[in-house]
C-alpha cells in the first residue's frame, strides 16, 4: 500500500504503524493530511483509534481501508469521525481517490459498497442511538466472541454462569444480536478479536 500510495504525484507516505495505539501516536506527532485506517488491527482497533486521530487532531482526515462490506461497520466508521471508506478488493485508483477526496474536506464511499449502506443523514444522531453496553456486558461479548462458553466466561470474569447468561442476554438484545455470528460481526468492527 505504501507503494501505491507513494506512486502518486501529489502523495506521500510520512508514516506507518501497525497497530492502533501506534497509529494514534504516530498521527499526532506526524499530523498529516489523511490517515489511511484497516479496521482490523492488533490492539485497539481502527474504529476506535480513527475516534481518538479525530479527537485530538480534527484537522487530519481519516479513510477506512477494509474487506468489510456490511453496513454496520459503514456506520461505526461515520460515527468515529472517518471521511473515507474503501473496500480492500477495490482497485489501487479507488483508494486513491478517496484519499484525495478527504484531503479535499469531502467524503469518500467505495462504489463497490451496497447503496444500502451509505453514509447517514445525521451520523451524530447515528452516533447516540449506538447501544450502550455496561463494562461487564462489554466484556461479556469480548469473550463470547472469542468462542468461550458460558461456563468458560464466568470462570474467567469470576462471576456465576448466572450472571454471563443474563449479562449476555442483555447485551445481545441492545445491540439486536441473534446469534454468535451476529457477536462475532460485531466484535471484529470494534476491533476487539485481537490475540490475548
């Protein structure tokens, strides 16, 4: 990617990092322009460091770079702040362009993403209608989605299984999740299948 991106003309690559916490270091010692963010990343994931670039720098612009298609992970992006979002498979042109556009203060939608899924009218509205999960349903999920059981999770979390199952329920009901999968999904937006 550093390649493509520095084959451009009028684009240079000024840093690299491989993992969130990095990249949110990295952008506010650097400042650049446009940071282009994968979602999938060892430690914080790239939902959550675009939130904090965003916080603490608001001038720089970040574009998402992702397999992912689904429009919720669409929606944490917009949410967090991010200008851009380009799908992995799209064409080196793709990316491209959506760094130009952030550069330029407009925003970026890969065609390749389902028209279902563009940006909101009101992402700060999409943005407070997110679920809240308490500590412990948070926490819950994270190791749901890391495939342990209930017996497991209560072993590790030093409560009952009582306690998970409840804890899970909830969680699952706020966010409107109806399966491990729909977890799973979840859970690799946020960033959180990280290795322990």
């Amino acid at each position: 990617m550093k390649a493509l991106v520095d084959a451009e003309p009028d684009m240079e690559v000024v840093g690299e990092a491989f993992a969130g916490e990095t990249a949110v270091r990295e952008v506010t010692e650097l400042r650049p322009d446009v940071v282009v963010m994968d979602l999938s990343m060892p430690g914080m994931g790239g939902t959550e460091a675009t939130r904090r670039i965003r916080e603490g720098c608001p001038e720089v612009r970040v574009v998402a770079l992702t397999a992912y298609e689904e429009r919720g992970y669409l929606r944490q992006v917009v949410a967090a702040g991010g200008s851009g979002y380009v799908l992995k498979r799209s064409a080196a042109a793709d990316l491209a362009e959506a760094i130009r556009h952030a550069a330029a203060g407009n925003t970026y939608l890969d065609p390749a993403v389902p028209r279902q899924a563009e940006r909101p009218s009101d992402p700060a509205g999409e943005a407070a209608a997110a679920p809240q999960l308490g500590g412990r349903e948070e926490e819950v999920l994270r190791q749901v989605a890391r495939g342990y059981s209930n017996k497991q999770i209560a072993a590790r979390l030093g409560v009952s299984v009582k306690t998970v199952e409840v804890d899970k329920s909830r969680a699952m009901g706020k966010l409107g999740a109806r399966s491990r999968i729909d977890v799973v999904r979840y859970a690799a937006g946020r960033g959180w299948l990280k290795a322990e």
